[in-house]
C-alpha cells in the first residue's frame, strides 16, 4: 500500500506544480501589453526526502513561491527617468512658444522699435511737416500696441501654465489616493500567502505615472505599504491615507503660481520651492524662470524708453511756443507706482505701498522681497538673496538700484510682508500720451544767435537746456562781452557775469539758470571783441528747428538700460537671444532626457517583461511536465488498484 501512495502523493505535486506554472505562464502571456507589469514565476523546490531503511526516498516537489521579475534599482531608474523626461519635454513645449513669440516680426519687438525710430529720423528732416508729425504719433502708437499685445500673451502664457498646473494636481492627487488604496490592499494581503505581485505591479505603474507629473521618492514600511514624498520631505502618501496639492495665488508673489499641500479641509502648507521634476516641476520653473524673466526684461525695455523719451521731449518746444509734455505714459504715474508693490495674503496690516523709479539704467533685472518685524524693514534682492539694506521707517529711497519705496496710505504691521516688481504693468500701461502732432516738441526752447554788429569773429552755438520749470523763455536774455575783464556781461534775468577767456575757454560750454525756466547751456567759439553782443530766446514760432529731434533720434543709440551697457534695441536682442538659448539647451536636454528613458524602459523590460518565444516554450515545457505527472498518477492509481485486489479488496 505504501508504494502506491507514496508514488500518488510524487505524483499529484508535480501535477499541481505543472498546472500552476502553466496557470503562471498564461497570466504572463495574458499580460504581455499591460503597463508596468513583471514577468512571474513559479518558484519550485524538493520536498523533504523520507528515511526508509538506510535509504532516502523522494516525496516530490513543494511550489515555494510565485515571485515577479522585480529589480529595485531599474523600477527607480525608470521612474527617475520618466521624470526628467516630461519635466524637459514640458519646459522645452513652453519655451518655444515663448521663442516664437519674442522672436517673430508680427508679435516682436524689433520691428515696431526700429520704425518709431526711423519715424524720429523722417520727422526731423521736415520737423514742420504735420504729416511727418502724424506718422511719428502712429508708430509711436503702434510701437506701444506691441508692448501691450506682448504683455497680454504674457498674461496668457502665464493662465496657460496655470491651468495645466491645476491639471498635474488633479492627476496627483488622483494618483496619491490610488497608491493609497493600493497601500492598504497591500499591507491587508502581506503574509503566509506570499507577495501580492500583481498588486505591488499596479503599485510601481501608479508610481511611474506620478513620476510623470513630479518627482517623488519612496521609503517601504515592515508590511508592504510604500510611503511617497514630494519636494525636500512633504509626504504625499503614508500607509493607507493620501495629502492632496493644490494651485493657489503664491503668497510670496500674487503674480505666480503657487503649490499647497494638506488634508482636504485641514490647514495646508506652501510647497511652490520644493516642487522639482515632471509637469509639475517643469511648469512651475517656467512660470518663474524664463517667463517671468522675460516680462521682467521687455518691461525694463518700455519703462527705459518712456523714461529717456519723456524727458528729452520735455526739453523741447512745440509748434505753438510750448514746452514739450509727456510723449508716452509717465513712468511713475499713480497707477504703475502701485501695480509695482503686491502684498502677502497674509499680511495684517492696511498699507499700500508704491514704487517710484528714479533712474530705469540702475533697475536690476530683479524683484525684491520687502519685509517688516516690527522694528525694521528688510529688502532683499530676489535674483541673488541680497539683503539690500535695513529700514527705519519709509519712505525709502534704494539709489543704488534705481527706485524709492513709499507708503501710499494705510500702515505696515509686524510680520507684513510686500513683493516688489519695478517693471510691473509697464508693458500694459505703455501708451502714447502726446496729444497731437502739434504738441511734439522737436524745437529747442531757445535758440541762440551773434548781433550782427560784432566785431570779433566769436561764435555762439545751439543752447541745451536742462532742468525745465515747465514755462517758456520770457523774454530774451543779452550776453555783451568785457574784453578787459574776460567775461560776458549777462542781462536780467537771470543777470551776472560768465567768466569767458579766448585762450582757454574757446569751445567749452558756459551755464546759467534762468528763474522759472531752468539750466541754459552753450558754447562760445573764437575771439570776441569788447561790446560784442549774443542773444538767447524762446524759438517760439521754429517749426522748421529739429535740434530737439535730433536729440529724440541720438535716443536710439543711447546705452540707458541694464547700468549704462546697453540700448534699447540691444537689450530686447539680449532677452530675445538668451530666451532661443535657453529654448536651445531646453531641446538638447529633452532629447536626452527622452532617450535615457527609453535605454531604461529597455532595461526594465528586458529585466521584467513578457517575453512571448520565451513563454511558448515554457508552456511546452509544462504542458508535458503535467502530463507526466498525470501518467504517474495514473500509474499509482493502477498499482493501488493491482494491490487492492491481490489482498482480495
């Protein structure tokens, strides 16, 4: 009896073995397209032998277990890989669209600059032309068209990178509560049964698909369960319960996206600076990175122009003897100094603050971050955390980088805290404010002329004038020169003497100021003789005089912006050149990037994947390992039998 037992116990665990490596094997081709699944196999051994009489005699085989295909470091590769992947592949997507935006003629910069300019240059060679006059108005309103279309695509790029941030969160959160999930199936169905591998597959797909979206990274609790992190240790998911993100105003800058993280309906923590890799990642740094930096830049661009336009049209006189207004908005009107300064959303204070710009060439291409304990203000220098200075009290004028902050009406609490962008709204509220053609000031407000009765053969040149009062030359102003004295007799106002030697002086400018109007310069060339006479008055009715046009057009090689270094057409070449670099760089790197996460996908599924020859021969294999089995079944079934009846059974 006992051979024929024995010989059925051999046979049905090898019967049971082959059918589930068969059952295994199916499921493996069963799988072969499903995302993220592991190769399994049925782990065999040998069953203890039994001692018979000196001899040991085999019992069969036992299934040890049925494990998957499973390698940790190829599993994290990939997940780092598809990461960086979507995280370049997003950047790349949104850079060339800002690249074709700035770098284009029909939405660029360069071309409308170029044609105000040249319209400067078709005006001052007719400055009487009201023609010439119109078309300087147009283009400088079309030039100020491009600044706001560029500002609203701006706005639109920044809208679109929000959306698509409020997307990735969606999917993260969705994707935290299904590892979640899987988390307690997991920890519910580790045990004597072995690992749930089908489960811990579904797992590490749901974690590659998170990859896509942020980078994350995992630590293993003692019973199965996967804790993910996002950022420098923000948990995501820990055990069975999951956080959720979401998109919110950056309280450090109302301007930004910014990232929350928390229970639903429980207080949330910012994470915006710890966010890295996938869309996620990859959508925050645009938002602050290039795209800002390029809002930053161009509207540097339009407050330099505004700035040194202005104030040299203010030094001329128009055609109705006026001295010149404002020819595009003022840089520091009510509106701009405000939309300069965004306060924290959790500031407890009323105050609202403004920026007055003193000089755009000593703006940094930087914001700043303004905060106030109680005692002192601290402004620090975005760009490369600076601490710029320590307040007492503002009004504060910050020279040294171009701007002065004041309080415009409320009051500062402790802890308050203000972002300061100097070139804010500058693209948006860029307008031509010149009423008319008749109104541009292409005149000088004075001009200068040598009595015709001189003896001598002294010349006096064009009059510069600075530091206007606003009101035109009242009357004329009478230089006689005293040869024994060597210095011109001024009549009033502003009357006095300017010193004059021919030896010395001869081509270097002489200044006085005039009451009311302002700083009067000139030079005087040659010789004068004794009771010589030189006479400077407003040049009301100069319609044909472009001295101040031609000073409007030396505007175009003017080095105003970035410290003295750069004009405005360079500086917009500069921000259109480092954003196609940067676009270049951002190309190589999602190549790259794309490429290595194929080699690793590759690696997984050469380690982990269903390999269907490989799988076709196994099911032979089994096939006729079961069908041994089942002979030897069968064959103990006929011995037991023969026995049965040879004991009369």
């Amino acid at each position: 009896m006992g051979v024929g037992t024995d010989l059925l116990s051999v046979g049905l665990s090898g019967l049971l073995a082959s059918q589930r490596a068969l059952n295994t094997t199916a499921h493996n081709v069963a799988n072969t397209n499903t995302p993220g699944y592991s190769r399994q196999r049925v782990e065999l051994h040998t069953r203890p032998a039994q001692g018979a009489g000196g001899l040991y005699v085999g019992r069969g085989v036992d299934i040890a277990d049925i494990t998957r295909s499973y390698d940790q470091f190829l599993t994290r590769e990939v997940q780092v890989s598809t990461s960086a992947a979507a995280e370049y592949g997003t950047q790349y997507e949104l850079a060339k669209e800002l690249d074709a935006l700035l770098g284009t003629s029909e939405t660029g910069l360069s071309e409308p600059l170029q044609a105000f300019f040249d319209a400067i240059e078709e005006v001052s060679a007719d400055p009487a032309s009201l023609a010439a006059r119109q078309l300087l108005i147009d283009q400088g309103g079309q030039l100020a068209n491009r600044f706001q279309t560029l500002d609203a695509r701006f706005e639109l790029l920044g809208d679109g990178v929000e959306s698509r941030a409020r997307v990735a969160t969606d999917e993260i959160n969705s994707l935290a509560a299904s590892i979640a999930d899987l988390n307690a199936k997991i920890a519910t169905s580790q045990g004597d049964e072995g690992q749930p591998n089908d489960l811990l597959d579904q797992r590490d797909e749901l974690l590659r698909q998170l990859s896509e979206q942020v980078s994350v990274t995992t630590v293993s609790q003692d019973d199965g369960a996967l804790n993910v992190y996002v950022g420098s240790g923000q948990a995501l998911v820990v055990g069975g319960k999951s956080r959720e993100l979401a998109v919110v105003v950056r309280e450090a800058d109302p301007n930004s996206v910014g990232i929350l993280i928390g229970q639903p309906g429980a207080t949330s923590v910012e994470v915006t600076s710890e966010i890295r890799g996938g869309t996620l990642g990859a959508l925050l740094d645009f938002d602050q990175g290039m795209l800002d930096d390029a809002q930053r830049q161009v509207g540097l661009i339009a407050l330099g122009l505004a700035e040194q336009f202005n104030a040299q049209h203010q030094l001329g006189m128009d055609l109705d003897g006026n001295l010149g207004g404002l020819f595009f908005t003022d840089v520091n009107a009510p509106e701009l100094q405000s939309a300069r300064v965004s306060g924290h959303v959790s500031n407890t204070g009323t105050a609202s603050l403004g920026v007055n710009i003193i000089s755009v060439g000593d703006l940094q291409d930087s914001d700043y971050r303004l905060s106030y304990d109680g005692m002192e203000y601290r402004l620090v220098r975005e760009s490369d955390q600076a601490l710029i200075g320590t307040y007492p009290t503002l009004p504060q004028t910050v020279a040294d980088e171009g701007f002065e902050i004041q309080i415009d009406a409320g009051a500062v609490a402790a802890g308050d805290q203000f972002t300061l962008r100097p070139s804010a709204s500058a693209m948006r509220l860029f307008e031509v404010a010149a009423p008319d053609s008749r109104s541009l000031a292409l005149a000088a407000p004075v001009r200068t002329a040598a009595s015709v009765e001189n003896l001598g053969d002294a010349a006096i040149g064009p009059a510069v004038v600075d530091d206007l009062a606003g009101t035109p030359l009242a009357g004329a102003i009478t230089l006689t020169y005293s040869s024994s004295a060597n210095q011109f007799q001024v009549s009033l106002p502003p009357g006095g003497t300017l010193s004059y030697d021919p030896g010395t002086d001869s081509g270097e400018s002489l200044t006085f100021n005039v009451p009311t109007f302002g700083d009067i310069s000139f030079a005087v060339s040659g010789i004068p003789l004794d009771g010589d006479r030189f006479t400077l008055e407003s040049n009301a009715g100069g319609a044909g005089d472009n001295s101040n046009a031609l000073l409007l057009s030396d505007l175009q090689a003017l080095r105003a912006l970035s410290g003295g270094t750069a004009t405005f057409a360079e500086s917009y070449t500069n921000t259109v050149s480092d954003v196609a670099s940067r676009t270049s760089s951002l190309e190589r790197m999602s190549t790259t990037q794309t490429e290595l996460l194929r080699r690793s996908e590759d690696a997984r599924a050469e380690y982990s994947g269903v390999n269907l020859d490989e799988e076709a021969a196994n099911l032979m294999r089994f096939q006729q390992a079961y069908e041994a089995s089942a002979r030897v079944v069968s064959v103990a079934n006929e011995i037991f039998q023969s026995l049965l009846r040879a004991f009369g059974g």
